[in-house]
C-alpha cells in the first residue's frame, strides 16, 4: 500500500498515476474538503473556484490528464481581457493599439517592454532571441536591475513596480527576475485582436477534481484524516500514523507521497524547507451588475487589494444563474498586516468603500453575496537562490527510501505556481515511486 498525504490536485494526481502503474494507493487529506486551492463555493448554476483560476497554454500536463479522465471537450479556450487601473482610469491592454496607447509609457518605454514579452534583447543595438531561455542564468538577479537593464526606468517604474508593490509587498526587492521572466514564459497566447487566450473547464475546475476523485475511488480517500507521523526505518519507509474523529491509527506502507505545505512534511519528518510562502485574502462578489468590462483588472491605486478579477467577463454570467461573479485578491506577506487581521464584515466594508472610489457609478446594493477566503501559505515568495531551497521529489538521501514531495515547494512549481504544477509534481513522484 502507498499512501498520499494531502487531497489537493497534487495528491490527487500522484495517487491516479500510482495506480495506473498498478499500486494500491489510500489519500488521507486533514480537512473535510478535497481540492486544496481548487476548493469550490456553490452558486446559482457552477461552482466557484473560492480562488481564481485559469489554464495558460502553456499547462499541456492538466489538459492531457483532463483528456484521460474523458474531460477533454470540457475545457474551453477563451479570451481574457486584461487591463490596469491607474489615476482613475482603466486602461485596456489587449490589442498593440491599446498597448500602444497606455499614457505611462513613452513609444520608446512600450517598444522596450513588447521586446522584453516577446523575449527579445536589444541590448548591444542586435537583437538576440536566446538571451532568456535558460532562466537559472537569472536565479540571482534582482527584478529591478534586469529592468532597468533589460528594459527602461519608465518599464520599471510606471508598470512593473505597482504590480510588484502588489503582489510582494516589501518583499519585492527580494524577489528573482527569473520569477518574472517564468511568468511571462507561462503566460496565455496573446491573439493581438482580441486578447489573452486562457482556459477554463465547462463547468469550473470542480468537474477535473470530481473526475480525479472517481478515478482515484472515493473509498480510496480518507478526509478528516490528519497524518502525525511518518516512521522510517534502516530499509526506507515502516508507518504513516494518522489521526481521525474515530482515534489514531498506524498503518504499514511502501511509500508515502507528501502532497502538502512544506511545514507538514517538516512535522512529519524533521526535513526543513527555507522558502517563504506568502498569503492570501480572497474575496468572491457575488452582484446583480458587471462592474467593468475587463477580466483582469490590476491596480496600480491606493486601494488595499492588487487585483480585480471579474470571472463573468471571463466565462459567460449564463453559468451563474445571471449573477456577476468578481474577485478582490490581495496578497499578505505577514499575518500581521490589516488585511489578514480584518473578519469577513470588515473587509467587505473596506474593500467595496474602495471599489466605490474607484468606480463612482458601482451601486453597493447590487452586491448580494461577499464570500472571504484566506489561505497562509497560497504561493511561494520566489526570492533570489529560490532553487537551492526547492525540495526534491525524491527524499531517499535526505530523509529515507520511499518518502516522495509533491507539494508546493516542488520544482514543477518554479518559477510559478499553477494546478498544472502541481499534476506535474504528483505524476513525478508517482513515476520515480513505481521506478
């Protein structure tokens, strides 16, 4: 018997791969729910995604595993608009004339940065095409220095560091250009007429992890069940001791899948992990109206969230019973930021004040439902020499034969985290385990 300790995508995907290779697998996950970060809320028609989600076309693993599990006509390409907010005005940036057209950036500054997507370096006055494929080249090098060297100080300052400012916070300076080169490698397929190609499952991503779960057998997966302890022996892996409302029971195993946070591996196994993780506070708005046109909406304003993600400019409101579904997401680098310590009325109350500022013709009656998730750990700060701290998947050298890592703190999470990542990190683990 194998165990997988986590039900998130990861967990899932190591335990469906394992038993393709013909392994009997048990998936104890601590809490009720399944899913992890692809956790639901329920709606007038689909479920929600209680954090936003979509498939770049660059996540191929999620979409071949989605045509296995019979789920390939459920993924649907669409376009998602994207835009910025800044001195009060949303400014689209999806077609080269709207690009072209954004006021915080001379000719010059927009020339620079549509080289810099495209993955083109100018420097020297030639242009070469290799400079950033391999990104290990840029693991150490700050993202403000790349910019100003790799683009201009109007790049950095009038677009990249608001989007910095709001997703790292203090931490910015911290972080590696090989972080934001990864992004832009990962990135949708940008049609220049309409906007970013991204993907999304008819029905949400709750109908791959319903799939996974059927496939995986559901009397294959225990929730409620908190794994405290994993013995090793001289010979590898011994027990996996798991607690539950029924008590605490010890169980032989040949291997064990770690499919978490790093911090679960480390009480399960003294194995330390150096990288920070930041948080994150998401709210689900439920209204009567669309507030704006834009899928993407990243604000560059003096409002205490990032980002405006309006999920029915993105898949039709029809799915929704008629609702109008957004998101408000901010990032949280310590727990003690306002942000984190507010409850649920609180930040409803201080986040859509801010949506009224920002947009004067937003009716707050309109709003029907504000749903907040948090979650502590919901991405990676990839600070400089992020690799040297990446856990292996396999542990055999550093903790014993048989113990695998599938979490977070994965390589296929580097240098962005994605459900795409975290199959990838689950099918590695199984394939090394079978080997």
């Amino acid at each position: 018997m194998i165990h997988v300790v986590g039900g998130g995508i990861a967990g899932l995907a190591a335990a469906y791969r394992l038993q393709s290779h013909g392994h009997e697998v048990t998936v104890v996950e601590a809490s009720d729910d399944l899913g992890g970060l692809a956790a639901t809320y329920e709606t007038a028609g689909d479920d929600i995604e209680k954090f936003y989600h979509h498939l770049s076309k660059s996540e191929e693993t999620i979409v071949e595993l989605a045509e296995d599990l019979g789920l390939g006509d459920r993924v649907e390409w669409l376009v998602g608009k994207n835009a910025y907010y800044v001195d009060g005005v949303v400014h689209p940036l999806d077609t080269l004339p709207q690009i072209a057209a954004y006021p915080g950036l001379s000719l010059y500054d927009t020339f620079r940065l549509g080289l810099l997507t495209l993955e083109i370096d100018v420097r020297g006055g030639w242009p070469k095409f290799d400079t950033y494929d391999d990104l290990t080249d840029f693991e150490d090098v700050p993202i403000k220095q790349f910019l100003l060297e790799h683009t201009t100080r109007g790049v950095y300052e009038n677009f990249f560091e608001p989007l910095l400012d709001a997703k790292f916070g203090d931490r910015k300076d911290d972080v590696s250009a090989a972080w934001l080169l990864g992004r832009i490698k990962f990135r949708g397929e940008r049609d220049l007429r309409r906007g970013e190609i991204l993907g999304y499952f008819e029905g949400g991503f709750a109908v791959l992890i319903d799939a996974l779960v059927d496939a995986v057998g559901r009397e294959n997966i225990v929730t409620g069940a908190r794994a405290t302890d994993l013995t090793v022996g001289p010979d590898g892996v011994d027990s996996l001791t798991v607690q539950t409302e029924a008590g605490t029971e010890t169980h032989p195993t040949e291997g064990v899948v770690v499919a978490t946070m790093p911090n679960v591996l480390e009480s399960l196994t003294g194995y330390t992990c150096d990288i920070d993780f930041q948080g994150a506070v998401c709210a689900t708005v439920t209204m009567d109206e669309p507030l704006t046109e834009t899928y993407w909406l990243n604000v560059a304003h003096d409002a205490p969230f990032g980002a405006l993600i309006e999920h029915t400019n993105f898949v039709s409101p029809a799915r929704y019973g008629g609702d109008h579904l957004l998101y408000i997401a901010s990032y949280v680098q310590d727990e003690s930021e306002a942000v984190w310590q507010m409850d649920d009325a609180e930040l409803e109350t201080t986040w859509l004040g801010h949506i009224e500022e920002m947009f004067p013709s937003f009716d707050r009656a309109s709003v029907r439902e504000f749903r907040v998730a948090r979650n502590p750990r919901a991405a990676p700060v990839y600070e400089r020499g992020y690799l040297d701290m990446v856990i292996p998947y396999d542990l055999r050298e550093e903790v014993g034969e048989g113990v695998y890592y599938a979490g977070m703190a994965s390589r296929a999470q580097y240098p962005e985290r994605s459900l795409n990542g975290g199959v990838v990190a689950g099918f590695e683990c199984a394939d090394l385990l079978a080997d």
